[in-house]
C-alpha cells in the first residue's frame, strides 16, 4: 500500500485530469487543486496570458513553484498540467508528497474531447494531431515513470472513469497525515 498525503493526477491534456479530479477529491474527501488555476490566481493572469509574456520556461518556472506550494500541504487531489511533469524536480516532489495517478487518452480521443477547446497555448496551430502526438511521444514516458497508477480514459465519460478509478485508488492508496 502506498502510503502519500495528496493525490496526484498527470497525464496529456485533454485526459480528464481536472473533470475525473474533481469528482475523486469530493469522492476521497479531498480539496481540489486544478494546477494551471493555481498558476493563473497567483499570477494574475491567464495561462495564454503568461506564455505570451514569458514563454513556455516562464509558465514552467511559475508552475514548478506553484507544485510545489500545493503539494507541501495534504488532504489535496491536484490536477497538473500535461506538461508538468516535464521538470524532473517536479516528479520528485509528486512522488514525496503523492499518490500520483496517470490518466491516459489516445490521440484520437484527444482531439475529439479538445475540438472546441482555444484555451490550450501549446495547441493553437492548425497541426494539432502533430503536436499531440510529438507530446504524447515525449511526455508519455515520464507519465509512466512517475506513476503509481495507470488508468486510460478513451472512451469514458468522467463520471464512468471516477466510478472505476474509486476501487484501485482504495486498494492501492493509504492517505497519511501530519502527526
């Protein structure tokens, strides 16, 4: 049984990471922390917002501190972004502080689920397949280095992922608490 004070959603965008999440945190009785909210409350600003005035390194050093602010507390399910496992510092401190649960999704499903979507800086383009699936090559690896569990969404709805996510979760992970 492992044993961590927070659970920790990774995995690509559109997966479910903050629809699934806040279903398991109210389900575990857990604050829900979406990661990319975090970032934007305290800087001020959207996430397209920063990318534009930063970059990318900007957005991941303001996400890097963000992590780590939430998962120094407990009794939190946080939903990192699709890229914020990218920073090895990162991974360390969701396995510390973590029950980390990779949610996966094709490529196929993710563009499905993201069609409408404009607010995703990485994926404004027109070549959204190609980005994707260069993502999902580079980050999957680290997704699944970093995880406790694996559980892929294609083809569920939240509400059926959380249902069969609620067994393996109570199987596998023991929350801890500060003495």
């Amino acid at each position: 049984m492992l044993r961590a004070p927070n659970l920790v959603l990774v995995g690509p965008t559109g997966a479910g990471k903050t629809s699934i999440g806040r279903r398991l945190a109210e389900r575990f009785g857990l604050t829900f922390v979406d990661l990319d909210h975090a970032v934007e409350a305290a800087a001020g600003v959207p996430v397209a917002t920063i990318f534009e005035r930063e970059g990318e390194a900007g957005f991941r050093e303001r996400e890097s501190r963000q992590l780590a602010l939430e998962l120094a507390g407990e009794d939190r399910l946080l939903a990192t972004g699709g890229g914020a496992v990218l920073r090895e510092e990162n991974r360390e401190r969701m396995r510390q502080r973590g029950c980390v649960l990779h949610l996966a999704v094709s490529v196929e499903e993710q563009l499905k689920r993201l069609t409408r979507d404009r607010t995703r800086p990485l994926l404004q383009r027109p070549d959204r397949e190609e980005v994707l699936r260069a993502m999902a090559t580079a980050r999957t690896p680290l997704y699944e280095a970093v995880a406790d569990l694996h559980f892929d969404t294609s083809g569920l709805t939240p509400a059926q992922a959380c249902l069969r996510l609620v067994p393996p979760l109570r199987d596998r992970w023991l929350r801890t608490r500060a003495a």
